[in-house]
C-alpha cells in the first residue's frame, strides 16, 4: 500500500448509505505508518458539513444536531462549506480499528482526548473514509479520567436504524479495547510527553479541501 507523505493534504470524508458524503475535513500528514495514519490540522482548515450541523453550533442548540440525524435517516441533508474552530487537531487512525484518538489543543496545551468511534479506514486517492458511529469517549489530558459522550445521540441513531446491530456490537468491542488501551497505556497514550508537546507546524499552510479542475485544466492541485 502506498503511503501518504508527511505534510500531504489528505481529506477525511465520512460516507453514509450507499456512499454518500456526510462531511469532509482537510488535514495534513504528520506520519503514515502500518500502526495508524497520524493527520492534523488547526483553526481554519477547510471542511464541508451537513448545514444543520453547522447551525446546531452556530445557534448553540444542540437538539438540532437531533434534526440533523433525522435528515440523515431520511436521506435528505445537504452540506455547506465551513472552518474548523477553536482547537488545534491530531488525529491518529489504525486502518482496522473501529476508533480514531484525538487530541485537541489550545493555546493553554492539550485539552483533551478524545476516542471517536467509526468505521475502519478505507483509503482513497486524497485520503480515507470513514463513517462516525456518533458515541466518544472524553479522556482528561493526564489520562486520569475519561467520560462517555453522546450516549443519547447514539441510542437516537440506533432507533432510526443509521447504526446496524453489527455496527452496535463492533461499537461494544470497540469501547473494551479502548479502555483497555487507556489503561495499558499503548497505543498514542503509551507517548503522552509526545503528544502532549505537540503543537501545528507553522510553516505548513491550512489544509484546503479538493478544487474540482476548471474546463481546459489537467492535473490541477487537489489540495491547500
């Protein structure tokens, strides 16, 4: 398998259904190993989500992202161009594993983990795709607490059908062995002195996403 090279823009795009895009998130390279695709991105970094996403959080009302589920159920959102905010991201995605481990970073430092549960990675040409099964873990910057997150969301996508049987039972066996994880101390928590110095290389620029290539174009750049 060909690796991506670090500082690449890659996109990672949850897909839905029969292959639907459900968001896209620019990122850039920060390692590419057989262990996990290591990508990152701070404030700014271009994305396109499902526009009632983005009004849940313009709004900071947090029952409309329930609307966004039904729409997603219904087949019927549509996606709006946006910004990542407020954090620095890094992001590291093992191809098999039904979990990515987040770090997200402020000014202050690291300011929390955060273990995404989704789909294994399938890559493509510009990235990977994944689709996310909606529960996370929260996991405090020393590792000395963690919390479920979005546990009433999930039992809403698992009514309308969004998460399969077998994606709830990939879910439980995803949860034990990120626990198990966390308290092991493998995986990125085995390195937290790393992880926690880590900050956005400045002298790589936002991640954009892809330009279609206007008429008459070939071989236009697909990345920021």
């Amino acid at each position: 398998m060909e690796r991506f090279k670090v500082g690449e823009t890659v996109v990672r795009r949850e897909v839905h259904g029969s292959g639907r895009v459900w968001n896209e998130h620019a990122l850039r390279v920060v390692a590419d190993t057989s262990e996990a695709l290591v990508a990152a991105c701070p404030p700014g970094a271009e994305t396109r989500w499902p526009a009632l996403y983005v009004k849940a959080r313009t709004d900071g009302d947090r029952s409309v992202r329930t609307e966004a589920f039904d729409a997603m159920a219904a087949g019927t959102w549509e996606l709006v161009d946006a910004v990542w905010q407020d954090t620095e991201l890094l992001q590291w995605k093992p191809p098999a594993a039904w979990f990515s481990v987040n770090a997200f970073y402020t000014g202050a430092g690291l300011r929390n983990w955060y273990v995404n549960f989704e789909h294994p990675a399938t890559r493509t040409g510009d990235g990977f795709e994944t689709f996310d099964l909606t529960v996370d873990l929260v996991v405090d910057p020393d590792l000395t607490g963690w919390q479920w997150k979005d546990e009433d969301e999930y039992a809403h996508v698992r009514r309308l059908g969004i998460v399969t049987d077998t994606e709830h039972r990939a879910v439980d066996a995803a949860r034990d062995q990120a626990l198990a994880m966390l308290t092991e101390r493998t995986g990125p928590f085995a390195d937290t002195a790393a992880w926690t110095a880590w900050r956005w290389n400045r002298a790589w620029p936002t991640p954009r996403l892809p330009r279609p290539a206007a008429a008459g174009e070939r071989d236009a750049p697909t990345g920021g």
